[in-house]
C-alpha cells in the first residue's frame, strides 16, 4: 500500500514514535488497573507503592509490546519478503492498542472475563488490518504472519520464563515493598470486615 508522503513522513517521524509509546503504555496502565489493581490494593501497600506498582506494570507493558511486534515484523519479513522499516511498522501496528485503553473495564463485576476476551479481539483485528494495510498482504497472509510472530514471542518467552519470573518479582518486591507477587488465587474471598455468608445461617 503507498502512502501519501505526508503521512509518509508523520509516520516515520519521532513524534509518531513517541505517541505510539504513549498509547501503549497508557493501555498497559489501564490493563494494569484491571488485571492487577485489585491485587495491588489486597497486598495493603501504601498509595505511592500502589502507584509504582502499575507504572512498573505499564512499562513492562511496553516492552511486551515492542518484543510482540518486533516478532510480527520479523515473520512478515522472512514469510512473505515484504520490507517495511520497523518504525514504520511499530507505530502503525501500535493503533492496535487502542481498545485495550478500556483494559481497566475488566474490574466489572461478572462481565469483566467477557469484557478482556472482547478488547482482545478487537485490538487482534486491528493488529490484522494494519498490518494488510502497510505491507499490501492479505488478511490471511497477515494472519498468517501474526500467528508465526506470536509463536516466535511465546517461545521466547517460554525459554526465558525463569530469568524473566526471577526479574518481575524483584520489581515487584522493589516498587511494592512486599517479598512476592500475590496470586488472585492467594486473595481472601472474604472482604475485610464481612462474615461470609454460610448456608442454613440466619
């Protein structure tokens, strides 16, 4: 697909990097709050740790982000032989981040499963058409592509699981002052302050 020139050239400028990084890690901050924000406020940390707890979380975030798409451009390139620079490609597969602005959703009540599968369809959908859209593949070549990429990421990640567990719970313990990540399975089911409800009680 050819670009206008000024498109061409916002796209590949600084400032578009700069706002790609942006949007990812405010949806990293927002996935945050929904993924971790309630184990944030169970571990009892302070206001300024709980804080820190999520903008480590967005930055690790962003990292993901970047290893996920430097993946996908690796498997576009090597698949299909198709040369886009790596700027490009980064900040126009960023947008599809987007929806995942609405990650603190997932705090919901009973949809919040329903609510974190749907953002993740509709961010896979964008990734597919911005990807058909910069490099002029189709959606199943592009498909495709994101397929082999995510592969390529999970097995690196499976590779260093153990090194990169070993690094997230020293930031955990640096940012939130406790020794180890808590699970959501490890929360209380009961809230502070409320007996639990027992069957046949009055």
């Amino acid at each position: 697909m050819k670009l206008p020139i000024d498109w061409l050239t916002f796209l590949l400028s600084p400032e578009a990097v700069a706002a790609a990084t942006l949007l990812i890690f405010l949806a990293g901050l927002s996935e945050g709050i929904g993924t971790q924000g309630v184990t944030l406020l169970m571990s009892r940390i302070t206001p300024l740790r709980f804080v820190l707890g999520l903008l480590a979380s967005a930055m690790l975030f962003v990292l993901s982000a970047v290893i996920w798409m430097w993946a996908l451009w690796l498997a576009v390139r090597t698949l299909f032989n198709v040369e886009v620079p790596l700027q490009l490609f980064f900040v126009t597969v960023s947008a599809a981040y987007g929806p995942l602005l609405l990650g603190a959703l997932t705090l919901l009540p009973l949809m919040g499963t329903t609510i974190r599968w749907g953002l993740r369809l509709w961010s896979f959908g964008i990734a597919l058409a911005s990807i058909a859209a910069i490099t002029g593949l189709t959606y199943w070549q592009a498909a495709a592509g994101a397929l082999v990429g995510t592969l390529l990421m999970e097995g690196a990640r499976w590779l260093l699981s153990e090194p990169a567990e070993a690094i997230a719970r020293r930031i955990w313990a640096v940012t939130t002052g406790k020794p180890h990540l808590v699970r959501r399975e490890e929360l209380p089911q009961v809230i502070p302050g409320y007996e639990p409800v027992v069957k046949g009680k009055q």
